[in-house]
C-alpha cells in the first residue's frame, strides 16, 4: 500500500502502518545513501529508555539492522504478535521449565 505520513504522529513515517515492512534506503538514518533497496522486515520489537516502542527491522537483501520508533497508527496486532514471538516459540523445551 502507499505509505504517508498521514495519521502516524510524525512527518517522518519510515515503514507501512499494515504489514510493518520498509525499504532498505538509509546507512545511516535519512541519508537515502544505501544502494540495496531491498524489503526491510519487521523481525522484533524493543522498548526504548522513555517506554516508547521501535520495531527491529532486517534487510531481506543483505541483512542488515536497522531500528525505526513505531507510529501512531501500526497495526496493533502485528505489533503485539512480534512483540510475543519469543514467548511462543522459546529457544528450549517448554519441559525444561518445571
């Protein structure tokens, strides 16, 4: 879908409000210096040091890390079912745990 800044509470939206996903543009952020172009996945979410959410994004292309603020209007239940991802698939035997 066509992504604008409207209804995300910033002029500086980076990602789609409905699937999360980005383009690989920046090196560094709003440089548009990066020559990849490839689709930047939302692969995690993190919670920064003011209690304001950013998704982890992942270059599908060449990998790369890149970490954008959430906006106003993401869809809420995608955020929520990366952000619970390692809970329900944990790294070990669920046994283990007892």
């Amino acid at each position: 879908m066509q992504v604008t800044p409207d209804g995300a509470g910033t002029r500086h939206r980076n990602h789609c409000p409905q699937c999360l996903a980005s383009v690989h543009l920046d090196d560094e952020p709003g440089d548009r210096a990066a020559d990849c172009g490839g689709t930047m996945e939302a692969i995690g979410v993190w919670v920064r040091k003011n209690g304001e959410w950013a998704i982890i994004h992942r270059c599908r292309l060449c990998g790369v890390l890149s970490s954008n603020r959430i906006a106003a209007d993401d869809n809420p239940a995608l955020l929520m079912s990366i952000a619970v991802k390692p809970l329900a698939l944990p790294p070990f035997p669920l046994g283990r745990l007892l």
